[in-house]
C-alpha cells in the first residue's frame, strides 16, 4: 500500500487535457476492466501509459492497461 495520502475528487464539470502534460490519477472499477495487455497503448492523438496495475486480489500487473472510455 502507497504510504502517500489519497485524495479523492470528483469532477462535475468537463475538462480538456492539455497536449504534452502529464497526467497521474487512478481509477477505481466495482468489477473488472476489459484489459489491454501492453506497457503502451498508441491512439489516434498520442499514447496512453499505465505504470501499474492492483487487480481485485492485490497482484501488481506492470504491462496491463485497463480499457476505459475518456470522452
């Protein structure tokens, strides 16, 4: 367990992700996630980088990355 202290928000409101900045921010499922088996996963407007994973039996995954939708 990160010994570093969680802060949780929810965003209300739509944001934009800025080209070139670097986003950390986790994501909590209640079941589990389609996954994409890759270190980095290519789209159309860059990449998307995973550097771990906790699956549900608390086994760290370093080359899943989970499928979600960012709209």
């Amino acid at each position: 367990m990160d010994t570093k202290e969680k802060i949780v928000t929810t965003l209300n409101e739509p944001f934009t992700l800025v080209a070139n900045k670097k986003y950390n921010y986790s994501i909590m499922t209640g079941s589990y996630p389609q996954i994409h088996h890759t270190h980095e996963l290519k789209v159309d407007d860059g990449a998307i980088r995973c550097d771990k994973f906790i699956d549900a039996n608390g086994k760290v995954h370093y080359d899943w990355i989970p499928a979600i939708r960012l709209e």
